[in-house]
C-alpha cells in the first residue's frame, strides 16, 4: 500500500487530524502501545489530546509508550531532554502510569545496553501499534541520520552539525547541544504497526519534495516509509508537488 497523504488547511487541522488517529486508536484498543515523538511539530497534536483527555474522550490509564529518542549527556530534568519535554507537554497533564512511559536514557552509563533493552521491551510489550514521527530538515526520523542503516535497531548516533543547528534553539548555545543522541532504529521504527509523520512549515519543503519522489535510500532516513504498508502523512505549510 501507498503513503496516505492528508493536507492540513493549517497547523491547528494537522494537529486535529492527527489527534483522532490516535483517539481513535485508543478507542479500538485502551491497551494501545504507543510511539511518541518530540520537536515543535507534535506539540500541537499533544495539547490536542491533553484537551481531549479533560473533556473525558480519551484515556492513557492502560496504555504505554515508547519514545523515539533522547539526547546523550542530558539527565531526564534538564529542560532541553525529550524527557523534560514530554512530561511537560503530556505525561504531567494526562493519566499515563509512569511505569507504562519509555524513553531511551541518555545519562546511563553503559549507553548500548540501554540500547539493547530498548528494543527487547519494545518486543515484550507486543510492538508499537501506533508510531508518530516528525522529520529533520535533513530527513531524519527520530534520530537516524541520513546514512543510517535501514537495518538498525535502538542505537547511538553522532548528530551532523545541521541537525545540531536547527535544534540550537532549544539550548543556549550551540556548544551545549549534545553532539549524540540515542534513538530507536530504523528496524525498529518500521517495525510499529502503523506510522503517522507530521511535516509542518515552508523549512521542510525540501523534505516532502524528497519522499514525494518515491526514491528510498539510506541518505535520506525517512524515504524507507514507503516500503511500510501503513504510514499516514499530515502535511501544512508546504507544497506536494507530485
Ligand atoms: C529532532 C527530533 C526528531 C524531530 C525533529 C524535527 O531532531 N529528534 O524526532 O522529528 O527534531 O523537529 P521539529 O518538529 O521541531 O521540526
């Protein structure tokens, strides 16, 4: 099967859109396993569902999740790590348990074991039934830079100095954004049941006008989506050509 492309009028119709996947999702299984992602682009879609939470349509109370990735070096209250910004944007303001949250230490000592445990209590849980991507300007997903193995499964990554650059916002200057990060893989990625990637705003032109062509290759991570049998993607603020 074929990409599902959705074009959003907007940012507030993506960030919908995207919500009733996933309340959808939660609905046909409260025991949905779910893979999360950071950046600007998702956070939208997360004061979505905080809302639908509040109003009573969606619970977290039985479901778990697993995020894409975390920065190395950054401890889980360091206002920069994906840690911080999920508990601020969801898990604080929804009924998840915090033994159902996941996400890749970046601070452990022994990195690659954290990585290795990753995959198998991803595999424990049953696989991620509902994965949300967003994508670098370079067509990263998670944190697989362009050259990644489409074979890799939770690993550490060294971060391009673009990457490193268009996330410098986040810190106070470019010498305190981590030059690794650890992320799920490729492998891992693919293997979710179902993928939803967010692409928002004129920056990732570039980005859609790759995966709209249709050529899969390692130099740009996200083109692998094709071969997955059910990716949806919502897109505003940029044009599809083809
Ligand atoms: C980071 C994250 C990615 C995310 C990307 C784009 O590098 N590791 O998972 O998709 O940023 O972020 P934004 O949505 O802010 O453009």
């Amino acid at each position: 099967m074929s990409i599902n492309w959705k074009a959003a009028q907007n940012y507030e119709e993506l960030s919908k859109l995207a919500a009733d996947i996933f309340e959808q999702q939660l609905q046909e299984n409260e025991k949905s396993v779910l893979g999360l992602a950071t950046g600007g682009t998702p956070e939208g879609l997360y004061s979505e569902l905080v809302q639908r939470y509040n109003d009573g349509k969606i619970s977290f109370e039985k479901a778990t999740s697993f995020n894409l990735d975390e920065y190395v070096g950054l401890s889980a209250d360091h206002p920069a790590s994906y840690h911080y910004f999920m508990d601020t944007h969801l898990f604080h303001k929804v009924n998840m348990r915090r033994d159902s949250i996941h996400l890749p230490s970046g601070d452990a000592e022994d990195l690659q074991a954290i990585a290795e445990a990753y995959d198998k209590k991803i595999e424990a849980s049953g696989g991620i039934d509902l994965q949300l991507l967003g994508i670098g300007v370079n067509g990263h997903i998670g944190f697989n830079e362009p050259g990644s193995s489409f074979e890799a499964s939770t690993n550490i990554i060294k971060l391009t100095d673009s990457t490193r650059e268009q996330n410098k916002i986040y810190f106070d200057s470019i010498v305190d954004v981590p030059s690794y990060a650890i992320t799920m893989g490729i492998k891992t990625i693919m293997q979710a049941k179902k993928i939803v990637l967010l692409i928002a705003g004129s920056d990732k032109q570039g980005a859609i006008d790759h995966l709209s062509s249709g050529i899969i290759t390692e130099d740009f991570p996200a083109s692998i989506l094709h071969k997955h049998t059910d990716v949806t993607i919502i897109y505003t603020g940029v044009e599809k050509k083809n």
